[in-house]
C-alpha cells in the first residue's frame, strides 16, 4: 500500500514537472526533498526508486525537451571534476563489492543524489531572477516543516512517525523518538534529527542572498532566517548549530572580508596555542561548546582511529566500501562504528582514490565561487555570492562532526550548483586582467 501511494505521489510530481519550465520544476524537486520520506521507494528489480528520484527524472526528461537549457550549457572544470569523482569512486567500490549487482545499485542511487541534483541547477539556473524565485520558494517550503518540527521538539509527538515501519531498507524499522536537554529531537520525515537540522542549516545562510534586495524580499528573508534558525533548534543537533555557527560567523565577516589572510593566521595561532598549551588537542577543546561533550570526544577519536591508530591500514588505497571498518570496539562501547565525520567517510567507503578527487573537487568549487568577487558585482550581488560561500564554508566545517545522508547529501550538491554557476546567475563576466607588456625603446 506504501509503495502504492509512494508510486502515486511521484508520478503525479513528475506530470506537474513535465507540464511546468524547469525552474518551476526544480521547486517541485525541493518540495518533494523536503516533504517526502527518502527511506520509502518503489522497488524495481534491484533498484529503489523514491520520489524525489522519480521526479528527478521527469525534470531531466524536460530539461531535453526543454532544448534552450541544454544548448546555453558550458562545461567548466567544476563539472569535469564532479564526473572524475564519481568515476573513481565506482573504480574503488569495483574492488570492494560483494557483486556488480550490489555495485550497480548503490552507484546508480549515488547518481541521482549528487550527480543529477548538481547537473539540474547547472543547467536551469541562469540568471538573479530564476535563483531568487527559487530561494523564495525554498523558504516557503520550509515553513510547514518547521511548524511540525517545533511541534514534535516541544511534544514528543512527530504525526509522520507511523511511516517508518515502512522503511524500504530494512524490515524491522520503528520510530523512536530521541531526546535531549529536556525536549525532544524533530526530524518529521527525514531519516534522523542531524539530517533535519542540516537541511536548514545549509539552506538557511543561502536564503539570507535575499537580505540586500528590495524590502519586500528582506522582509521574507528575516522570516525565513527565523524559520530556519528554528529548524536547526529544534533538531537539538550538535552538527547542525555547528554549520550554522560557522555561518553566520562568516556572514558577519562580510564587512572585514578583505583582511581574510589576518583571520585565518588568527585563526590558526589559537588552534597552534591550544595544542602546546593544553593537553587535549584544539578539536577535543572545541567539543566542549557542543549539546553533548561525549559526543564530541566520539568524534575526536574517529579521526585519530582513522588516520593516526592504524583503522585504515590494509585499506588506505580502495577503502572498505559499503561495510564496517570495525572500529566501534576500540573506540567505546558500541559494536558498530557510527562514521560521524563525512571525510572519514569518504575515506572508509573509496580510500584515497575517493577522498583525494573529494577535497580537489571542494577545493575547485571553492575556487570557482571566490572567482566571483573579481566580477563587476554590485553590494548586492557580491552579498549573494557571499552566502552561498558563508553556507559552503558553515557546511563543511559541520561535516567534521557529521556524515551525510538522506536530504543533505542532494543539497550539498546543490548548493555546489549554486555556487559553480553563480556567475551566470549574477549576469556578470569575469574581469580579466592583462598585463601589457612593455614596448622596448
């Protein structure tokens, strides 16, 4: 009956998408993102398709009939790069899966939660216009979900609990419903309260883009700042408020960004201080500002298990892939090794085949965004570039303390997208600077 009324639901998205331009479709993506369980799926042979990936392939369908999008496109390295990594990530797991259909499957499912979502806002978004609807609707998509998040952190009751009996990748799944600090834990639909909070956390400092443009806008974006900051509370999540920490700290950086190289030596001697001073070392020290220190120190040890304590040895080149490295045991209690960090984890499932093309390609988007501030931008538009590069940095420095799954691991990517195509969102062209050579005489 789940799997009927999953079928449904994505069929009757995928119709609008194909009905609807393909902006208007990508909000329908994000709708589903956020509103529809990604652990429930219409099985096909061996693969899982869940809503949000059978929209994904109607808005992919319109996108080819939709030629105009396709013929404007330009490769960059950005995107050369993303295909790199998911090719040599497939080249490691060729090592490590228990048989192709295994491999086939878990690939083809990777495809559509990075590939594909970076690939659509590559080639849908082209101008401020198309980007601030987009925003505005991702705001107002979050609403109704925060409202039941808030609910279910203030009660204890989450109305969408029932689904997971439901869940398609394993056959004894209940609800349980976690609590922290006296409330209790939201994740509505999503698989766990981190992936809740991690949602707004990332696309909350994206929204604020809308700050700087004309009052009706701002007025929704301190809404939506509120509604979102409310999101990522009431996950009582300690990897979210982390990200959006780091954020809004970088936000409010915006008025002294050109002294960045201060910041980071700054930033640097008080790591280098903590290290020589104290005998814990600064990540152990910074632990102590999280909802729970104990999971701090967890975090902590995953790292030095893995790259200081020998958890990758034997595995340094293809890594584990898709199984237990083992490591639970030797770090605390626990018999399995919950892999809290996403570096680690793309160490543990690809080894340095995956880990290295993972930093190059950060390092390039990275790169590419920077790039913007050397166009002609406006105060305005050099704020847009801004947040997408608050959340980028806010999102990777959460991702020491989390690994991403569900929902967040599709919006990580887009906000790549966001970030790889931002000059064209802006409308801008890069300036270029040559040098003239001078005329001997």
């Amino acid at each position: 009956m789940v799997e009927l009324a999953t079928l449904i639901v994505g069929v009757t998205a995928a119709t609008i998408v194909l009905c609807v331009s393909p902006l208007r479709g990508l909000i329908v993506y994000v709708a589903v993102l956020a509103w529809y369980p990604s652990f429930l799926s219409v099985p096909i042979g061996t693969i899982d398709l869940t809503v949000n990936r059978i929209v994904m392939l109607a808005l992919f369908v319109k996108l080819f009939i939709h030629q105009d999008a396709i013929k404007k496109f330009n490769f960059e390295t950005v995107d050369i790069l993303i295909i790199i990594y998911f090719i040599l990530q497939v080249t490691a797991n060729i090592f490590t899966a228990d048989s192709p259909a295994q491999l086939f499957e878990n690939r083809a499912g990777a495809a559509f939660d990075m590939i594909l979502p970076y690939f659509a806002v590559r080639l849908i978004l082209r101008s401020k216009q198309q980007y601030t609807v987009l925003l505005k609707a991702i705001m107002v998509i979050s609403v109704p979900l925060v409202t039941v998040g808030l609910w279910q952190c203030l009660t204890g009751h989450n109305p969408f609990g029932f689904v997971w009996q439901y869940y398609a990748w394993a056959s004894d799944m209940s609800f349980t419903q976690l609590h922290r600090s006296g409330l209790f834990r939201a994740n509505v639909i999503f698989p766990h309260p981190i992936m809740y909070g991690l949602f707004f956390a990332m696309f909350g400092p994206v929204c604020m883009g809308l700050l700087r443009q004309p009052k009706q806008h701002r007025e929704l974006c301190y809404l939506g700042a509120a509604v979102m900051g409310v999101g990522v509370f009431t996950s009582m999540s300690s990897g979210p408020v982390l990200a959006l920490m780091l954020s809004l700290s970088f936000m409010l950086f915006y008025k002294f960004r050109k002294s960045w190289r201060l910041a980071i030596a700054v930033a640097v001697a008080m790591c280098l201080t903590v290290e020589v001073a104290s005998n814990r070392h600064f990540y152990d020290v910074l632990g102590r500002f999280t909802f729970n220190p104990g999971t701090a120190w967890y975090r902590g040890r995953l790292f030095e298990m893995a790259f200081f304590e020998g958890g990758m040895s034997g595995h340094w080149l293809v890594g584990y892939g898709q199984v237990d490295p083992g490591w639970g045991p030797k770090i605390d209690y626990r018999d399995f090794t919950d892999i809290v960090n996403h570096y680690v984890l793309v160490l543990v499932r690809f080894g340095l085949i995956g880990l290295i093309p993972f930093i190059v390609l950060l390092v390039a988007v990275l790169k590419r965004l920077i790039g913007a501030f050397r166009m002609n931008l406006s105060q305005e538009e050099t704020w847009i570039a801004w947040c997408v590069l608050s959340a980028l940095f806010g999102l990777l420095g959460g991702m020491f303390s989390t690994s991403l799954f569900g929902q967040p691991i599709v919006g990580f990517y887009m906000i790549m997208g966001f970030a790889v195509t931002m000059s064209d969102i802006l409308g801008k062209k890069r300036i270029v600077r040559v040098r003239r050579r001078r005329n001997p005489s």
